[in-house]
C-alpha cells in the first residue's frame, strides 16, 4: 500500500496557515495541556478541551447531543464547516476531538499532521490572539454508534474471538503496571488486557516530528506483524480511550479498516469491572494467536471503501 | 494563620477574579519564573530518581528542607506549562517557610483558585497528587533531620 486510503482527512501545516482565515473552514486546537493554547495558537483557532468541552460533568460520558449542537454553534461551527483538529503530544486529543465530533456525524473533519510539534518545527508564527467566532446554527444527529464501542458490545466482541487492539505501554499490557497510589481515579483495581487483544502502543504510528508513519509502515506495524484484518471487525482501547482514538483514526483513514470502533471506556471500565475476562502477561490469550485462523486470504482482497 | 497560608491566600487572591483564560496566562507567569536547574541539581537528576513517575511529562522535583526551612527545587518539561506553573508556584509559597508549614500545604488549592473548572477532574486530581508528593517529601527529610 502506497499511499494512505483516505488522505483527504490529513492536512499539511501549509494547507493551514493557506487556508485558517476560510470561512468554511475551523481550526480547532485540543490539548493534554491547556496553558499551550493560551501560550500561542494557530492564529485563528479555537481551543476545545476533551475534559471540560467535550465531556459531561457528572456522568462519565460525552455531551449529549444537545451539548455538542451548543458547543460547535459557539465556536462558529456549522454542519458544513471543515474542522480541521491539531494539539500537543502527537495530535492525541486533536484525534479525541476528531473522535468525538465523528461520533455525532459531524462530516468532514481532518487533522493538521504533526500537530503544534510539526508547526513548530515549520517556523511558523503562533498567536495569542483571542478569538471571538460568530455564532452559528448546529444541528446534530444522534451519536453514530459505528465509531463507538460500549462495554457489552466488546464482551460480546471478545468472546466471539474478534479482533482488539490494546494501544497502552507493554507494562500496562502485560499488566505489570498499574496506576500509581497518587492516581486513584486513573488507576484500575486490575491489570493486564482483554483477552486475545494484541499489543501495539500508539507511539509506534507517529514520526519524531509528530507526523503519522507512512502508509506502507503502518500497514507493515498493524496488518502484518500484528496480523489486524482490514474487513474484520476491530476494536481499539487504551486506558482512557484517548491514545486509542489515535489507533483507531490510524486504522479507519489511513489503513481504511472497514469496521472499527474505539472502546472509550478502556481500562478504567474494563479493569475495573467485576466478573470480566482478563489476561495478564506479554501474549495476547495464553501465547496462543488470537487472530491467526479467520480471514486468511484477506491480503489479497482490497480495502472497502470508507464514508467519512 | 501561618506564612504558608499567608503566602497561599495572597496568591490565590491574584486568580480570584480572573476569567478562565487569564487564570491560565497568569499561570505561565509563574511557569516563566521557574528557574532553570543550576549545575548542582544538574549533576542530581542524573543519579538521583527524582522523576515523578506518575506525570507523563517530565516533573523532577526536589522538596528540601534546610535547617528547619522548606524549599522546592524543580524541573518540569516546558511542553508542560500548566504543571510547570503550579509547581513554580508552590515553591514559591512555601520558599524559605518553616518545614512544619510547608508539610500543610492545603489539598485545595487548585479549587480555591478557581482553576479546577479550568482543568477539569483528571488534571486536578493530577495535580493535586503534586502537592502530596511535596508535602511527603518535606515530612520525609524533615523526619530525617530532627
């Protein structure tokens, strides 16, 4: 595979500063760090932030719908505005936002590749501009549940032996791992993975300079030594489900996996729910190949189309 | 009311009435006045663990006491801004106070800055668990010393 399946979704840092003042186009910053956006900016760009924007409150959960129309109405996005996402530590939380936005059908949305790491190192001028977007009218529908996972659904998935990739750290996987004393409401009361989930943390898809691996490499990383099948129906977690959003835009764009969701209540649902499957250790089930067996011609079969 | 709580208040006083935005810009004021790592504490981070492994970024700290008398030295990655300016701001409230104050530090300070809703839960609880971990170290080596 030479090229990514679905390249309309990245942008360059240059299609940005060319393109930031569109009318039809938001830029949209999310950050692990909020002080970032309020250090410099692209110029013209509003800051979303997963926790406080994106998340309810009180219940561990996104917006409802209401309140993702009221969000993007008051950061000037309309249904067709072309959202273009970027932040800190590799587009993570740009890929959350991204995530988020796709899981109220918002329809084009794109990435800025290399987030405020590759405009940095592009030279390019940061802003500390406040920005004052015009309101706009938002209507969303109900959440797309073909980019979400819920716990049931990957019990279900699990049992029935389908394919789960674990994006966190080989300790967190292994479960070597659990969240420090300090962090309680980040640990698990377990540790380990899903059963027959594989391992493949989410740093291995993005270049030093915060750009994402080229398509040959991530097919080489996922399809091949990790033996993920593009048309089987695959389910991406972490600890969060932030690093996970990454894995799951790396699968769904830029490998074009036909089927795959993003288990946003990872670990800290799964390890700590009572009565679910866990395995610990470096294997994903027992040393045995969880994936092995199904779909074994698929290599030969092209990529399904994906509509984003 | 101890200088710590002194030196806290007045602080805290400055966030009060700011908005969401300008609690954040007078937070990279503090971050701005970290001082870099002398050659010393330089030499330290090298053999000494003194990484907080529960923050994702690099955090090195170093809470001292010396003869009776609390500091904070610290080196936080500047890709991190908002922890870098906490904790400039905690070695700032309790620089040169007696250990015993600087050991309550209160739990609350990010809420009574107003900068918990900033932040959302998971970055208050992470930072929060900073203030801890200051607070142990100064018990640790004021333990030590007397």
């Amino acid at each position: 595979m030479a090229q990514y399946v679905h390249p309309e979704v990245l942008v360059t840092t240059e299609w940005v500063a060319e393109h930031a003042a569109d009318p039809g186009v938001r830029i949209v910053e999310s950050n692990e760090d909020r002080a970032l956006y309020v250090q410099g900016h692209v110029p013209g760009a509003v800051e979303i932030d997963w926790q406080v924007d994106l998340q309810d409150q009180v219940r561990r959960d996104y917006v409802d719908r209401a309140g993702f129309e009221q969000l993007c109405r008051k950061y000037g996005i309309s249904n067709n505005t072309t959202v273009v996402f970027y932040g800190d530590k590799n587009n993570w939380w740009a890929c959350y936002a991204f995530w988020v936005f796709k899981l109220y059908g918002h329809p084009d949305c794109r990435i800025m590749n290399g987030g405020r790491k590759r405009w940095d190192l592009d030279g390019r001028a940061w802003s500390t501009d406040r920005v004052h977007p015009q309101q706009t009218s938002y209507v969303a529908p109900e959440q797309d549940a073909s980019v979400r996972a819920l716990r049931d659904e990957v019990l279900k998935h699990q049992k029935a032996g389908r394919a789960l990739v674990d994006v966190r750290s080989p300790e967190e996987y292994s479960g070597q791992r659990l969240h420090m004393p300090d962090y309680p409401n980040e640990g698990a009361l377990r540790g380990g993975h899903i059963p027959g989930a594989v391992n493949v943390p989410w740093v291995l898809s993005v270049n030093d300079d915060g750009t994402f691996k080229s398509a040959k490499e991530l097919e080489k990383l996922y399809t091949k030594d990790s033996r993920l099948k593009r048309r089987s129906p695959t389910v991406a977690y972490c600890r969060i489900g932030e690093r996970s959003s990454l894995t799951w835009f790396v699968l769904k764009y830029l490998l074009g996996f036909s089927n795959v969701r993003n288990y946003d209540g990872s670990w800290m649902e799964w390890g700590n729910c009572v009565g679910v499957p866990v395995v610990k250790g470096t294997e994903p089930s027992g040393g045995s190949d969880p994936h092995g067996v199904a779909e074994a011609a698929e290599a030969s079969v092209p990529p399904a189309p994906v509509h984003a | 009311m101890t200088s710590v709580e002194t030196r806290l208040n007045s602080i805290i006083s400055e966030f009060a009435d700011l908005d969401g935005r300008e609690k954040l810009e007078l937070l990279l004021d503090f971050a701005n006045r970290l001082p870099p790592l002398s050659a010393t504490y330089l030499e330290r981070k090298a053999i000494e663990d003194r990484r907080v492994h529960e923050c994702q970024t690099p955090v090195f700290l170093w809470p001292e006491v010396i003869a009776g008398r609390a500091r904070l030295v610290a080196e936080v990655a500047p890709e991190a801004p908002t922890v870098k300016g906490f904790v400039a701001l905690l070695a700032e409230a309790i620089e040169d106070q007696p250990a015993a104050e600087a050991e309550g530090l209160p739990d609350d300070i990010l809420e009574r800055m107003g900068l918990a809703e900033v932040l959302g839960i998971l970055r208050t609880r992470g930072l929060r668990s900073i203030v801890g971990h200051v607070k142990r170290g100064i018990t640790r080596q004021f333990n030590a010393k007397t």
